[in-house]
C-alpha cells in the first residue's frame, strides 16, 4: 500500500517537472543570447570601452574603502573593469567545471530511464552556451588586464587570480580522508550509471578541471581528492545526479546576485539611449541565458529527485558534504574589498601588491603595504555594502535549502555561510593575515 502511493507521488512528480523542463528548453533554443554573447565578444577592445562604467559604480574593487575616496575617476573607473573581470573569471571557472559535470550526470539520468533522453540534449545545449559564455568572459578578462596592469600581469598568475593558496588545506581533511576510501568501495558495481565519458574522463585524471570556481571552490582550499570525490558519486548515482543540480542551482543563484544589477545597469542606460560598454551587454545576455539554466538546476535540484528511488544513507552523507563544501569553498567569509565576494581577503593580498604598483595606482611597495593594511583592517562602508549583499544571498540559499528534506540543518539554515557574515570577524582575519604576510616581508 505505502509502495503504490509513493509510486504514484513519483509518478506525479516526474509528470509535472519533465514538461516544465521540456518547455524550459524550447524556450532556450527559439532565444538568441548566446548568438548576442559571441558577437559582442567578437567586438571587444578595451580602448572602446574603457571611458564608461561597466556597472554601478558601487560594483567596483574597493568600493567604500578609504582608496577609493581618494581614487581618481580614471582609477576608479579601472576598479570598476577589473570588478567585472574578476567576478567573471570566477564565473568562466565555474563554467569550464560544470561542463563536466553536466555531461556525466545527464548520462547517469539516462541510464536510469531511457525517456531522459530530453534532459541529455537539454544540457548538452547548456554546455555548448557555457563554452561560448566562456571563450567571451577569457577574452575581454585577457585584453583588460593586459591594458590596466600589463603584460608582465599577465605572466605567473594572471593577475585576476588571487593567489596566497595552498593547495594542501583541507576544509575537512579527517572527515573526506574517511569518506574518500569509503567511497572506492561504494563506487564499484555503479558501472551501468557511469558513462563513457564518465569512464574516459575518470581515467586521464579529467574528471575535475584545474579550476578555482564554484564546484572546485573560490576560495582554492580544497585538494585535488575531494574535489574528484564529488564528481565521481554524481556521476554514479541517480539521486547524486539530482544533487549536483541543488548545488549548482546554489553557483545560479550566487550569481544573479551579482549580474541581475548589472541587467538592471543595462536596462537603465538603454532607457536613457547612453552608451552602453559591450561587458555590461555581454552579462545582460549572459543573465538572460543563465535563467534558462537557472530554472534547469531549480527543478532538477528540488523537484526531480522526489522522482528517485529514495537514497542510502551513504548517498544522503554524499549529498550533505557536497552543499556543506559549496559553503565552506564559497561563502565562508565577509569581504571589504571585493563587493560580492564572501570569502576572505587575505588571499587577495598579493594580488593588491601587484595592483597598487601597476600602472594604474603607480606606488612605491610601502606605499602599497600602508593602503593594503588601511583598506584590510580597518572598518569601512565596503564592509558594510557586501553585509547587505550576503544577507540577500544567505536569505534566497534559505528560501532554497529549506526545500531539500534529505539536508542536515547545518546546510538547510546554510549555518557556515550565516557564521562567515561579521564584519568584525572578516577584520579579524585580514589582521592576522596582514600580519602573516608583513613578516614574511
Ligand atoms: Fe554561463
Ligand atoms: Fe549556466
């Protein structure tokens, strides 16, 4: 008897979210923003934009720091271009991920159930607009960085990635070294589930990119192991599968939070007929396309796994640790300097050394080393913007998690991103890293 309703819910289920899905896609084909992305990107040159605001001037590097005040407009207006490239070579990472992940796990669903087969090409059509957000996002990130801060930036690093990582912190190191031995014993007899590409991939060590993005983590604190780990059980289980969309439904929405007003900063210069600098174009499209797929991740993540067999306890622990690692890698912290940003800027240090002796600022190193040290560790209204962001951020992630009856309540109250939103704990940290890195001078 309670088999019989539970089929029936499942059934219910599966017959209400496929056709949202289905039209969701059609929706996504008949548009033409990704065909807008590849032309503008096409267009891109830094000198053709680069009298002009990309966004809101309070989406700039530095905004509400006591730099900024004393910024020239043209500085000014280069923290506001090198915002935009830093957030989006985050955005481009994250993407470069997901590509993956949405292959193995379209296959995985497949294998489930043939009549999928809708979902496959669903995503492999997200993939092929990612590639193409991608290419766009690289491209003007390349050309603003060797414009603003040089060639000589470009070298080492790539000035966009902030650096100060060591790639051997573990978030929970004695929690995945249990979890990944257990999980080489649990993945073996998953072979109908793991696809070809899945299996080619697993073999050349591809399965997780070099990346430091939203699955990989912002924040580069996570190994090499535990950002496989996730992959492999998503793309092995069906239920996994399902989970790997609630997470990146968590990377959509961190996301509007940041582009929606740069959509809205497009929308209001298009009203007043001004110019508007291709960037800001290119993230209003890439905000339209990415509502397509917003709404994919939303009804995979919250909806389409109520259609699975229910999970083991290992794929409920699977599941928990991948959304308590998207909070640990991401939104742990509060920054001062980069709106948006919510982890902390410690690793950004080095980054800002070579900024404030760049062309842009032009100072001395002790010049450098007292605006780090002012911007960092003193309370400022930077500070006090991105609280407002977090807040909405952590408000929306709620409104999500709350959804998911298989989370633990440490991520359906998203408890680590909550504890990372002090301002006076984020000071705390910049001292002790300033500190770190003053002495290591
Ligand atoms: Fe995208
Ligand atoms: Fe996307």
């Amino acid at each position: 008897m309670v088999n019989t309703s539970s089929n029936t819910l499942q059934r219910s289920q599966v017959n209400k979210v496929i056709p949202i899905l289905e039209k969701n896609y059609g929706n996504n084909l008949d548009s033409d923003y990704t065909e807008k992305i590849e032309e503008l990107d096409k267009n891109f040159n830094y000198s053709s934009n680069s009298h002009a605001y990309w966004s809101e001037p309070e989406n700039s590097l530095l905004y509400g720091t006591p730099l900024y005040e004393k910024a020239s407009e043209t500085q000014k207006l280069a923290l506001n271009h090198l915002h935009w490239i830093i957030f989006y070579k985050g955005v481009a990472d994250s993407e470069i991920e997901l590509i993956n992940y949405n292959t193995i796990t379209a296959d995985c669903l497949m294998a489930e159930n043939n009549d999928y087969e809708m979902l496959v090409k669903l995503l492999a059509n997200e993939s092929f607009q990612e590639r193409k957000h991608i290419h766009a996002f690289c491209q003007i990130n390349y050309l603003t960085i060797k414009a603003l801060l040089g060639k000589k930036a470009l070298i080492n690093s790539g000035a966009d990635k902030f650096s100060c990582q060591d790639k051997n912190i573990s978030v929970f190191p004695d929690i995945f070294s249990v979890v990944n031995s257990i999980s080489n014993i649990m993945l073996k007899g998953r072979e109908k589930y793991q696809s070809q590409n899945f299996r080619d991939w697993n073999k050349e060590g591809k399965i997780a990119p070099s990346t430091q993005g939203f699955f990989n983590g912002f924040s580069g604190k996570s190994t090499k192991s535990i950002q496989e780990l996730l992959p492999l059980n998503w793309g092995s289980y069906p239920f996994l599968a399902a989970n790997f969309y609630a997470v990146r439904y968590m990377a959509n929405l961190a996301l509007k939070n940041n582009e929606f007003p740069i959509h809205n900063y497009f929308r209001k210069l298009q009203k007043a007929q001004e110019f508007i600098p291709i960037p800001t174009a290119i993230s209003h499209y890439h905000f339209l396309d990415e509502a397509f797929h917003t709404t994919t991740s939303l009804f995979l993540g919250r909806d389409f796994y109520k259609t699975l067999p229910k999970p083991s306890i290992y794929e409920k622990v699977m599941a928990n640790l991948a959304v308590l690692q998207a909070q640990r890698n991401n939104l742990i912290a509060l920054s001062g300097i980069v709106p948006n940003r919510f982890y902390n800027d410690g690793e950004a240090i080095s980054f800002l050394m070579k900024l404030f002796q760049s062309p842009v600022f032009d100072m001395s190193a002790k010049e450098a080393i007292f605006w780090i040290e002012k911007c960092l560790c003193h309370e400022h209204d930077g500070f006090h913007i991105n609280l407002k962001s977090h807040a909405r951020l952590l408000s929306d992630l709620r409104k999500f998690a709350e959804q998911l009856d298989y989370l633990w309540p440490v991520n359906r109250e998203m408890r680590v991103m909550a504890s990372g939103g002090s301002i006076q704990k984020a000071i705390k940290n910049n001292i002790k890293a300033f500190s770190k890195f003053a002495q290591a001078l």
